[in-house]
C-alpha cells in the first residue's frame, strides 16, 4: 500500500501548498478524489496490534458487518449498527467506527447527545441539512442512509452511540510546513512521502497509520496540522464569540456538549469548518441552524480554520 501511494502521489495535489482564495470551498475539508486508485487483494489477510482477529481486505470493506477488531473494547452493538439493512442502510458503524469514535471524511458520534443525532438524520431525511458539496462521496452515503432510515433504528443507533466515551482521537500540531497530500478514494487526505510544502491557510487531517486507518482500525487516530499562531487565535475567537455569542453559551463551558448541544473539544477539525461552512452557505438548516446563523455571518475562512484548530486542540 506505501509503495502505491508513493507511485501515485506524484500525480497528485501538486499545487496544494496554495491557500484558495477567501469564500472558496476548501478542497481539504470537502476531500474529492482527483485520479482513480488501484484496488488492493480483496482476500489479502490483514491483521492489527493488539488483537488476535483478522479480517480480509473484503471483510474491512463490508458495509453491513462492521469488521469490529476489538469487540470487548465497548458494548455490544445493536443490529442496525453492526450489519444496517440492506439495500440501503449501512452498518453505522461501519463509517463511524463500533467505539464511535468517526473519521476526518464523517463524524465523531461517540458521547453525543442521542437527541442530536436522531434530528440531524431528520433533518438529513428531509432534505434540510444538506452539504455545500455534492462530490463527497461519504456525505452523499449519509444522506442516502438517512432518506432510507427509520425512526425506530435511528434512535437505537443514537441512544448506542451517545452513551460511549468520547477520547482523544485527533493530535494538533502547529506548523509552517506539512507533508503533501494527496486524496484517497474514501474523500480521506493521505500523505504522499517526499518534500514538504507550506503549510499555507489550510489543516491538513491524515491518519497516524494509513494501513491501519484503512482497515478500519478504530484505535489508530489522525494528526492535524494547523497553521502556526491558529490555536491562540482560536481561543479568542471561540471564547469572544467574534461579535456574536461565545460558543460556551451553548456548547458548554468546556464544549463538551450541553443538553442537545453537541460537543466540539477534541473533534475533528476539518469536520468542524465543513459545518461552519455550512450553516453560512445555508447548506445546512434545521434544528439549531437559527442559531448558528449570527455566529457564522462575518467568518472568513481564515476564522473557522483558527476556531477549528483549537477547539480540535481540546481533550474532549
């Protein structure tokens, strides 16, 4: 797999080290593939640390049985979580991984209010919360799963995913110059070995260990490289409000959520300014879009990439 990447990567995004220009759609937080990528053995044998299952490269991209490399690690999952209904409802956990724990191309739902997942898939059903695009592939599954959902199996889902423990999965780390990337089939940013480039107005989210991330391993997390200065900037954004209302108002002293308000500290960073962009573009409506609204009137690119930078800082 290192050695396809490396073939590939050159073809890649080589002009990615430039900042798009302000109110652009930020490629690195709406990953689309650019080129086609060549498929791996599907019988190959795959096996992780810490665990004595295997799995097939087939069985790893099964979407209705959830290749659960650690099945004591967290409660049993549900049916609708574990193997989903076909055609059209893929296992949960699948994408969002058994522990919850999600990737930079979904969603962390672990430690989530049950409350806010069954609205955003209602939401997502009735064609309220959409995306600003309509190439990502992994937000385009979500909707598909979510027009094909239930009520019943949604909140089962929600109740299992709110009730995990939600832990540090991203690691921050501020820098003038990142590696360059390129974006893997899965609308997931990999590092492509060689040279650096600058680090520019940009978070660069790849996994820690991309053969691991790529089996779906729900232990190997991701790195974000942010820009330098983005964290502190972040904070005073974030505690300010930046002309509207501090996010702790709604989110939590320490953004870990309150009530129906999901939590942000420790979430994906590239995630969070895929919302933000959002509920300014008017993608995003709905439940709490209202008031969300003032908060992302006068964001600038520049802003939601500081904003994400910390809050992703944060232990959750």
């Amino acid at each position: 797999m290192r050695k396809t990447l490396i073939l590939l990567g050159v073809c890649g995004l080589l002009l990615a080290g430039a900042a798009l220009a302000q109110g652009a759609l930020p490629y690195w937080a709406y990953p689309v593939p650019t080129h086609t990528w060549p498929q791996p053995d599907p019988k190959r044998l795959l096996r992780l640390p810490g665990t004595k299952i295997t799995f097939t490269v087939a069985g790893t991209n099964d979407r209705f049985r959830v290749p659960d490399w650690y099945p004591k690690s967290h409660p049993k999952m549900p049916d609708i979580v574990a193997r989903g209904r076909k055609p059209d409802v893929f296992a949960c956990g699948y994408c969002h991984l058994p522990n919850g724990q999600g990737r930079a191309e979904n969603a962390s739902l672990a430690g989530q209010p049950a409350d806010y997942i069954v609205q955003q898939v209602a939401d997502m059903r009735a064609g309220r919360r959409k995306s600003s695009s309509a190439k990502m592939g992994s937000i385009n599954a979500m909707m598909t799963v979510a027009k094909a959902s239930n009520d019943a199996e949604v909140k089962i889902a929600a109740d299992y995913f709110s009730m995990l423990k939600f832990t540090k999965w991203i690691r921050v780390v501020e820098t003038d110059m990142v590696p360059k990337t390129d974006i893997a089939q899965r609308n997931m940013l990999v590092v492509v070995p060689g040279r650096k480039e600058p680090t520019a107005k940009r978070i660069i989210e790849v996994p820690e260990n991309l053969e691991r991330t790529e089996a779906r391993d729900s232990k190997s997390g991701f790195i974000a490289y942010v820009p330098k200065g983005s964290i502190a900037r972040g904070r005073k954004l974030v505690e300010s409000g930046a002309g509207a209302f501090p996010c702790a108002a709604c989110h939590g002293p320490t953004y870990k959520g309150n009530g129906s308000v999901p939590a942000l500290a420790g979430r994906s960073p590239s995630g969070l300014v895929r919302q933000l962009y959002d509920f300014k573009t008017g993608a995003r409506n709905g439940e709490g879009a209202a008031m969300m609204k003032p908060q992302v009137a006068n964001m600038t690119d520049d802003m939601r990439i500081d904003i994400a930078a910390y809050l992703a800082s944060l232990n959750p």
